[in-house]
C-alpha cells in the first residue's frame, strides 16, 4: 500500500501548485524519490514523504521511506491538508491543524531543507491519516477477497497485454490495459508493502501472480486492475548446516544438484511434518488416496492465516486458491496449515526439507515457506515434491481467497 500512498501523495502535492500553493515547481524535473528536489532561482525546494514518527511541540519527527529521519519544523504559514486515500488532487483536501496529526500518519512535505537535510522547514504539509489508510486497507482487502485471483504463470503476451495463469488445473487469461496498476515483489520481500512499480515484460512463465479485476461469466478471462507478480524457487534437498545465530540454512538442492545458502527472518515460516502426516502428503501426491484425511474446518488451513511478523493483510500457505478440491495441491494446503512450528535450531544436517524462497540478490534467497521432516514426500515425487507442496501459496497481497474458476 505504500507505493500506492507514496504516488497519490506525490500526485496531490503537484495539484497543489495549480491550486496557487506555488508549488509547482516539486513537479518539473524533479526526483520521484523522497529527497527530490528542485532549484529555482537561489531557492531550494524540497519534499520528503514517509510517516510520522514523534510529534514534539511543532517538530514533527519524519521517518522517511528512503533515508534518514527529519525534523519537519511546522510555521504559523505552514498548510497542513488531509486529503483521503484514492484521491488524485487537492480539490476534496480538508484544511487540518498541526495537534490533528497523529503518529502513524502519512506525510508529503514540502519547504526548505537545511544544509545538512535532516531538518526541514514546511511550507505546506499533505496528509493521509492513519485511520484513513487503514479504513482504505479493508477496502482494498474485500475487494481482493471479491475479484482476486492467483496462480502460475503459463504464457506472457507484453504486445497484446495478457498473461496466462493457471488456477487449479484451469487457465485463466488476465487482460490489461493502460490503466492497471502492475507491480512486482522485491527480491527479497514477500511483502505486498515492498512490491515495486513494474511492467509486463518482467513476468516470466513460472512466475507467481496475483490480480483483481472483473470476471467473464465463465471465469476464464479477467480484466484487471492491478497485477502483483513475483518470481519464488522452489528448493527440494537435505541440509547441510543451520547457523541458528546468523539465521542462516545451507541446503544441498538435490534437482539442482548444488549447495544453497538461504536466510530465515522473522517473516519465514518453518514448519515440521508429523511421520503419519508426511505418509498422507506422499501418498496424495503419488495419486494413490485422493481425498484422503480430515475435511476441512473453520480453523484450518482454508482460512486466512498471517505469516509471524508480517503486515496486515500477509499471508500463509493454504489461503487463497485452497479452496477444496479432493486430491490436489489445495487439500495438502490445508495439511500443511495443522503441521507444527519449528525453528532454525531443530533443523540438523540430513534433514529433508521442501523450501519457497524468494528469488533474492547475490544468489542468497530469502525463505518463504520451509518444511521439515518430507522424507516420504521426496521419495514419492522427488522431482515435483516442492510444486506440489508449497503451491499454489498465496502471497502476500491483500487477504482472502482469491477464488478462480
């Protein structure tokens, strides 16, 4: 949602020079980044967005999306206006006072910077509530759980602006236009927060993608208007070694045939397989008792679950696409959801175990999803064990199951 509140901020701060603020020139040739700035004459103008950390007297403590915090000195002549998440100018913008800010609230600054930029004195502040965004957030999180939809990526078209997912063993052709909204998840983050801006291009066949739009009546077409894609190895091998103090795991990729060094953050989700439910798992993906196990229930996997440590709305394998169909990927989703914790330091060398990580930078990725104890499942389908398990995985946009045909 921040890169969201980022834009429509950036965007209402320009409106504002056209509505006499005499900002305009934030708008010209300036950095879309949150130190950008601009000269004009022998005056600097500068903005900085981000949220509020502390609010001492009329300092506001800024702490920035990209940077060091600033001191943000609010004057007499300072114009601090609220406007609501979604909108585009300034024209619907409430004038508020400075004791209406909370912390938490989003901020677009703009004013003077002082020599050394870490303070800086407003001339006019854009505001989007804590509340607002939160209120907003729910929004967005019904709508997902409405029009949603997420599976793997089989065929990308960057002329013809589609791309082909598969949802539960069906396609689905997702159409865009101009206007939808295409980001893409950081390399290592599996935060909808951390997803950049991003193109059609960047999609590949394998690739995780999530959209929202409106359905054709057969389920098979979507139009939408915002995609997330991102790309997530899947990791079938033994460890080798856990640094429980670097929170680290190397793991020897048995399809790959080579060693990987992967990192656990409070986001990754580690959890051990009881020797009865991994015999289940194996025979399920060997085709051999379909439908098998215990039904479904409100407390399952099939609902939502946040991942430790994530942002609202982040999600654990089993919630959207994990809707009940005998003997696939979803009823081992809901399985997988009962399985019991772990930690770095239960893990040992030999250990199996099934991993979904992030594509990640310097080839250290980061771990998503890790299962111990799969031993079964390896030797049931050695070369398709991690697919099987660990998608489809809801990512972690906007909750709710994401449906499909």
């Amino acid at each position: 949602m921040r890169a969201n509140t980022h834009r429509i901020l950036a965007i209402a701060l320009c409106a504002a020079g056209a509505a006499g603020m005499r900002l305009s020139p934030f708008c010209n040739g300036m950095s879309a980044g949150p130190q950008g700035q601009q000269a004009t004459g022998t005056s600097v103008a500068t903005r900085r967005i981000g949220a509020v950390k502390a609010i001492n007297g009329t300092v506001v403590t800024l702490t920035q999306d990209s940077g060091p915090n600033v001191n943000v000195t609010v004057q007499a002549t300072t114009r601090i206006l609220r406007i609501a998440p979604g909108e585009k100018d300034l024209k619907n913008a409430t004038p508020i006072q400075l004791q209406d800010l909370q912390v938490g609230d989003r901020i677009l600054v703009a004013g003077k910077a002082s020599d050394d930029n870490l303070s800086l004195a407003a001339s006019t502040v854009v505001v989007m509530t804590h509340s607002d965004l939160e209120a907003r957030h729910q929004l967005d999180l019904q709508d997902w759980q409405k029009r949603g939809v997420d599976g793997i990526a089989k065929a990308v078209d960057p002329a013809a602006g589609t791309v082909t997912i598969s949802v539960r063993s069906k396609d689905v052709v997702i159409h865009t236009s101009s206007a939808t909204v295409i980001r893409r998840y950081a390399p290592d983050s599996v935060k909808f927060d951390d997803a950049k801006p991003g193109t059609l291009q960047q999609v590949h066949p394998g690739d995780q993608v999530r959209a929202r739009g409106d359905r054709s009546a057969d389920g098979s077409e979507l139009a939408a208007v915002e995609i997330v894609s991102g790309s997530f190895p899947g990791i079938a091998g033994t460890v080798i070694s856990s640094d429980a103090s670097s929170s680290t795991l190397s793991v020897h990729d048995l399809l790959a045939n080579k060693t990987v060094v992967i990192k656990i953050t409070p986001d990754s989700q580690l959890r051990h397989l009881p020797p009865e439910m991994a015999q289940m798992i194996a025979a399920r993906l060997k085709g051999g008792t379909a439908g098998a196990g215990p039904p479904s229930s409100p407390g399952s996997a099939t609902n939502v679950q946040t991942a430790p440590g994530s942002a609202p709305g982040a999600m654990a394998p089993g919630g959207a696409g994990a809707t009940g169909r005998p003997g696939g990927a979803p009823d081992v989703q809901r399985l997988l959801g009962r399985a019991p914790t772990t930690t770095v330091a239960d893990l040992h060398k030999g250990d199996a175990v099934i991993i979904l990580s992030t594509e990640g930078t310097a080839g250290v990725g980061t771990v998503i999803t890790l299962v111990s104890g799969v031993e079964p499942i390896l030797q049931a389908a050695p070369s398709a064990s991690s697919a099987a398990l660990l998608t489809p995985w809801s990512m972690s946009a906007p909750s709710g199951d994401a449906g499909g045909p």
